[in-house]
C-alpha cells in the first residue's frame, strides 16, 4: 500500500490533522496483516500464502517433488490494505504465484490492480516475496520473510518502492488458528511521513487473525485486529488501528468470501472518497 509523494498536500489537507506536524514516537502483516493476498477474502495483506499440498497418486510413496507450485486467482469489490482502501473502493482483480520447496523455503509474486493516487500514478501493485516457513510437532508454525512492494509505470523520479520484512506465528487448536503477525518497514525515503527534518520514516504494524473453520461444513469464520505506528507515508499521519469480520464458503478449488472492514481515522481520497471508513468487501477466487 503507498499514496504518492505527489499527492501528500491534497491528502494532509483532506485528513487535517496536526498529527503531520508533531512527530509521532515510532513504536510492524498480508499477509494483509491481514486476509492474504492469495486468498479469496483479501480484506487484509498477509504476505506468505501457504503452499498448496502435494498429493501423491494411490499407492505412489514417492516423496514430493523438491519445488512445487500453486497459484490463485481474485476478484474483489474493495482491495483493502490494513483497512484502507487502494481502489477508491472499486473492485480489484489479484492474483498470484507461489514456489515452494521440500525444505520450507518459498517465492511467491503477488498482483493486483490499484488506483492511481496510491503509488504517483500507478495502476498496479506487484508483491515480490522471499521466505521460509516451518511447522513444528508441537503444531506451532513460524513463517518469516522478506517483502519487496513494487509500483510499475508510477510518475519519474518519484520513490515508491519499498521493502518490508515480516514474522508470523500461528498455532492451531481443534478448529481454530490463531495468528500474530510483525511486519517492519524500515527507514526509507518511499515511505516519508513528509514531516520537516527528516528524510526517511520508518513503520512497524502488528495484527493478529482467528480463523475458525465450522466442523462439517465448507464455512470458516475470520477475525482480525491490526495497528499501525507512525508516523510514515504508511500511516498517513497518526497511527491508527484496522479490524475486520468475515465469512468464507470453499467448494474444491473456489472460494467466496464477505467481511466488513474498518479503521479509527478518516483518510479521504482526491476523489473525495473517505477511504478508511467502514465498508462491506466481496470477493470470489479460485486456487490452482
């Protein structure tokens, strides 16, 4: 998620708040935090798809091949990221591509398209990921990375760009998955807070997700509670909190989902569109 250094002035206007003028203290998912990218509720990032399982044909012991591939494929009313929307709350198409390895290390690219006061002008988001995740006896998993946000065809000699590592860790009882996720961005011109004295800003966003699936049925629940420190291009001012509640119904490969999703700040768009503010997101995919 970026809004361009080309439009700070109208958004610091259309937020007015003295929040730009007195720096905050800095206090970081997808995946986000957040409904993943690949998946089809998208309310939220989270940057590490799980890898689809490999499934051997019957009676073959083989072991599983040391690279295997999944992908995904999304259409969504609203693209959200950490509660604010990157589409003036239009629909988005996503999609994205993971490779990943016997050992737990994996690649993914991840897309979608934006609106235009995001990134200076550009149309789209491409997510570049490096990480490893493991799964312990005990059921706790860890998945930690490195997360570099791409905006393609964005105005010249503006940054955009910018990279983000990130930590989860999910454990899992009956039904229920329980996340907590650290993403940290660090100090980088892309996400300047445009604050006098400095150059670069940095910015940490911590969330926790509950996924609950209901036994015998093709229906998970999901919650899920963020905050965002400041102050960074990425807060846009004050720090701020983002939650959401959602539903999803999985028949083999597709997926619909519905969650509301809402912050505690009111962030407008040029359009005029208040961004931030509460709203219902649709959405439908397809693994693969």
């Amino acid at each position: 998620m970026r809004l361009s250094h080309i439009s700070l002035g109208a958004l610091a206007l259309a937020i007015a708040t003295p929040a730009l003028a007195d720096p905050l203290p800095a206090s970081t998912p997808t995946p986000d935090a957040t409904a993943a990218p690949t998946s089809a509720t998208a309310a939220v990032d989270d940057p590490s798809p799980a890898p689809a399982p490999v499934a051997a044909a019957d009676g073959d012991t083989a072991p599983p091949p040391p690279v295997s591939f999944s992908g995904s494929a999304t259409l969504v009313s609203d693209y959200r990221f950490r509660g604010i929307s990157q589409t003036n709350k239009h629909f988005a198409v996503q999609g994205g591509l993971t490779a990943t390895t016997t050992a737990g290390f994996y690649a993914s690219v991840w897309g979608s398209s934006i609106d235009d006061y995001i990134a200076a002008g550009s149309d789209q988001e491409i997510d570049l990921i490096l990480g490893y995740k493991h799964t312990f006896k005990s059921g706790v998993t860890i998945d930690g990375g490195v997360l570099y946000y791409y905006y393609p065809g964005g105005a010249k000699g503006v940054n955009t760009d910018f990279v983000e590592p990130y930590l989860s860790v999910a454990d899992t009882l009956g039904p229920a998955t329980l996340k907590v996720t650290a993403n940290y961005a660090p100090k980088q011109k892309a996400i300047w807070s445009g604050l006098p004295g400095r150059d670069k800003d940095d910015n940490l966003y911590l969330a926790g997700d509950l996924t609950v699936g209901i036994p015998k049925t093709p229906i998970s629940l999901t919650g899920h509670l963020g905050h965002t420190f400041g102050p960074s291009y990425l807060s846009i001012g004050k720090e701020y909190t983002d939650w959401a509640l959602g539903a999803s119904v999985t028949y083999k490969q597709f997926t619909a989902g519905v969650s509301y999703v809402d912050t505690s700040k009111d962030l407008f768009a040029p359009t005029g569109k208040n961004i931030s503010q509460g709203g219902v997101v649709f959405s439908l995919g397809v693994s693969f």
